[in-house]
C-alpha cells in the first residue's frame, strides 16, 4: 500500500527522522498507528466505566436512593467546608 501524506504530515515524520528516535518512516508510521490503538483502548475502558456509573445511578434511582441537585451541592460544600476548615461562603 501507498500513501500520500499531506504536507504537514510528512514535516513531522522528516522531524522525527531528524531527532534520531526513528530510523525510518515506517517505524514513525507505526509508532503513531500504536498511540491511536492505546488512545482508543482508553475510550473504550472509559466508556464502559461510565456506563456501569450510569447503570449503578439509575438502580439507584430506581431504589429512591437519591437526592435533589441543591441537596447534593449542599451536602458537597458541607464536606468541603469540613475538610479544609472553610466557614461561610466565599
């Protein structure tokens, strides 16, 4: 397969060659291809996580376990003010 890199593609691959870390295009190529698999792999990890918390949530709700929004933001100040020794509002 070839390919016809956009301009500024090919400077980043010729600075990479440059900087001594690549021997050639390819193994720039490729290390680039890797970044994206591990970039993907963490979206995917992180969206799973978000949808057990958002499954978690909604049993939750399902239960009558939650609060209003002004309940909780109440509850996180109090917290807050408790943990660093913060009275009254800023």
């Amino acid at each position: 397969m070839q390919i016809a890199l956009p301009p500024e593609v090919e400077a980043l691959v010729k600075r990479q060659l440059t900087s001594g870390k690549y021997q050639n295009a390819i193994e720039v190529i490729l290390a680039g291809v890797k970044l994206l698999e591990q970039q993907e792999d963490i979206y995917q990890g992180r969206l799973q996580e978000l949808q057990e918390e958002a499954s978690i949530g909604l049993a939750a709700s399902q239960r009558g376990e939650v609060v209003d929004g002004s309940t909780a933001m109440g509850q996180i100040l109090s917290n807050l003010r408790a943990r660093y020794g913060v009275s009254g509002e800023a």
